[in-house]
C-alpha cells in the first residue's frame, strides 16, 4: 500500500541486556529520517504479531530523564516480546513526538514555567501531537506482519495503522511509572491526547 515510503538499509543480529534481538534498518524517503524495528522470532502473516510503536527518547532512554516514562515502557515491551519469544518494536526516530531534541527542551523549559506539555507544544508552533505512523504499516508490510496485538494506551498509533492497512487486533495496555516529575504530564497526556492511563 505504502511502496516507496520506505527503504530497507540492512539487518543484524541483535544482544541486549534482555534478549538476542535482530534489528532491521529502513530509511524513510521523505524525510530521510532512520527508524529501525528490533524483533525476535519470526512472523506468520495470519496470526497477529504483539507490537509496540515506540518514539526515540534521547533524553529518557540514554539519560535516565524521569519527565517521561520512555525508558520505562520500551524496556516494559521488549521484555514482554522476550518472554514470549516474538514480537516488534518499532524504534521511530521522532524525538520528542516529533518537534526534535532541540524543541523538547524549549517545551520542557516552557513546562517549568506552568503550561503544560500541549500548551507547550502550541506555544511552539507544532500540533500537539505531530507524529506520524504511517512508516509503522509499511514497515511491518516488509517484515511480512499483517496484523498486531498492539502495546500502547494511545488511541491514535491504533486509527492510524488501520488508515494505513495493518490491522490491530487487540490493545493491549502498557504501564508507565508515575514519579513526581511525570506525574502532571501523564495526567495532560490522558486529559488532552486520550491517552488510556
Ligand atoms: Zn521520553
């Protein structure tokens, strides 16, 4: 459906701390952003496949940020695919939902002052959630999964890849870790993006 969104780069094997994954490199030829899709198992196009669409966090997942729960669910949903031998995640290189590195410090900056992480979004000229998962369905098309049992609690990532031919089965929710430094931006991400927390 999406032919041409999408370049294969190359495939690898894969050790983490948690499994041996492989991991397969695509660039997106619009943007020539690079997302990757760190999966284990292999992928039987009539049974769905569980998933999560996960966005790079520079700041969460490399510098132990407690403002998200980046960190927390990535390494949640990996240990998950390990435990059941099979799965994807989609490794989405969209920082910050998608404003960029740069702009999610001038929004956190903005947070620190009172508004919160929609209001900030605004105040710096981008929607309040720009991402954008079309990639998602054109890359599990490659890997040969037609259907997903979903990890997520955004509405959004689901309507999306069904817009785009790749069919969630189910949702599956993902726990995120309250702190006090999160505790107000989970609450905006339910109150103003649907989040189901
Ligand atoms: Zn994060």
């Amino acid at each position: 459906m999406h032919k041409g969104l999408i370049e294969f780069v190359e495939s690898c094997e894969f050790p983490t701390e948690i499994a041996n994954f492989h991991l397969y490199a695509f660039t997106e030829n619009a943007t020539n952003k690079e997302h990757l899709a760190i999966a284990l198992g292999s992928f039987d196009p009539s049974v769905p496949t569980l998933a999560r669409i996960h966005c790079q966090c520079l700041t969460g997942e490399s510098l132990f940020s407690l403002r998200c729960v980046c960190r927390f669910q990535l390494t949640e949903s990996l240990k998950k695919i390990a435990k059941k031998g099979c799965g994807i995640v989609f490794y989405l290189q969209q920082e910050g939902r998608n404003i960029g590195l740069l702009n999610k410090i001038k929004a956190y900056k903005l947070q620190d002052q009172g508004l919160d992480t929609v209001e900030a979004n605004h105040k710096l000229g981008f929607t309040d959630d720009p991402r954008d998962y079309k990639i998602v369905s054109a890359i599990a098309k490659y890997l040969g999964v037609n259907s997903v049992d979903l990890m997520t609690n955004n509405p959004r990532k689901i309507t999306s890849l069904e817009e785009n031919g790749l069919l969630v089965n189910k949702r599956i929710p993902i726990k995120s870790k309250t702190t006090k430094y999160n505790r107000d931006y989970l609450k905006t991400k339910a109150k103003k993006l649907g989040h189901l927390l």
